[in-house]
C-alpha cells in the first residue's frame, strides 16, 4: 500500500485581514503625509507597509499541511524551511473551533492532540471544509490504530500515599 496525499492545504489569508488593515491605513497616513507636505521622501516610506503585506501573505502561504493515509506532514518558513510528521496512529483526539470571523468565510480551525513529543498540538488554522478534513482525520486514525493495534489508555494522576487509612497523621512511637 502506498502512501496518498487525502488532502493539502495552507490557512486562508482571511487570518491576516488585521494585518493587511493596518498596513493599508498606514500607506493612506503616509500618502496623506506626502501630499500635504514639502517633503517628497516621505513617499519613499510606503515601501513599508508594501514589504510588510507581501511578507505576511508569502509567510502564510508557505505554511502547508498535509493529510496522507499514514501521516500529518507540515511545512512552514520562507528561507528557512521547518519540516514535520506525526503518524496519524498517534492521534489522540480532534476538535473544531469556529469563530464568528472565521464562519463568515466558511473556514475553521482544526486542533489536534497528538501523543508525538515534537508536536503534541496541532492547529491546522483557518481552512476550508474543516469538518470533512476532521472526518477523514479520525476514519485514518481509527484504521492505522486498528492495524498496528495500538490504544489509548488514560491514566488518572492521583498519588497512593500507601497508608492503608489513607490518614496524614504520621506519629512516632
């Protein structure tokens, strides 16, 4: 068996709308600026909040998740690139958040729990048709934990002190 990309993607540049306002009301202060003063340089300055949108836009863009039938693969950095896998059998749970901003333009976060050490979150930010991506998620999860027969026991944090009564009182005789 192969391994097949399910699915692949980037976070939408919805999650930078923020971003992209307050350089576009900085390039109208500084365009203001420059007409109302004598000072020509200072339109020289818009190259600012220009190299900050293009920045922010390749930055997100190269953020890129993908889903195969054997793992998570995420690749993220512009000159630097991070690589990382998390086997899909070492999933341990998923949850969706949809906030107000995000359901205006059909997208979701998907946040995922992994018992990887290198990764034990997962946030797949911003994307669209979260809810399917989350159901092929858990479909591969459940065959890879089926087939290497791997389980998920959880395991309460409460120490035994080992006193029988369970008292604190501890007296010499």
């Amino acid at each position: 068996m192969s391994e097949e990309v399910l699915w692949k993607g980037s976070p939408s540049q919805v999650l930078n709308l923020g971003k992209y306002l307050v350089a576009l009301l900085l390039a109208a202060g500084i365009a203001v600026g420059g007409l109302l003063s004598a000072m020509p340089f200072l339109w020289a300055a818009l190259v600012v909040p220009l190299v900050w949108i293009l920045w922010t836009f390749i930055e997100t863009k190269s953020i890129r998740h993908e889903l195969t039938t054997e793992r998570i693969r995420m690749t993220r950095g512009i000159f630097n690139q991070k690589l990382d896998d998390v086997e899909l059998y070492r999933v341990k749970d998923t949850s969706m958040e949809r906030p107000f901003w995000y359901r205006v333009f059909g997208l979701s976060t998907l946040l995922i729990e992994t018992s990887d050490r290198s990764q034990p979150h997962i946030e797949i930010k911003a994307i669209r048709n979260g809810d399917e991506l989350r159901e092929t998620l858990r479909k591969q999860v459940e065959f890879w934990r089926d087939k290497k027969r791997v389980r998920e026991v959880d395991m309460d944090e409460t120490l035994v002190d080992g006193d029988a009564a369970g008292s604190d009182d501890h007296t010499m005789a």
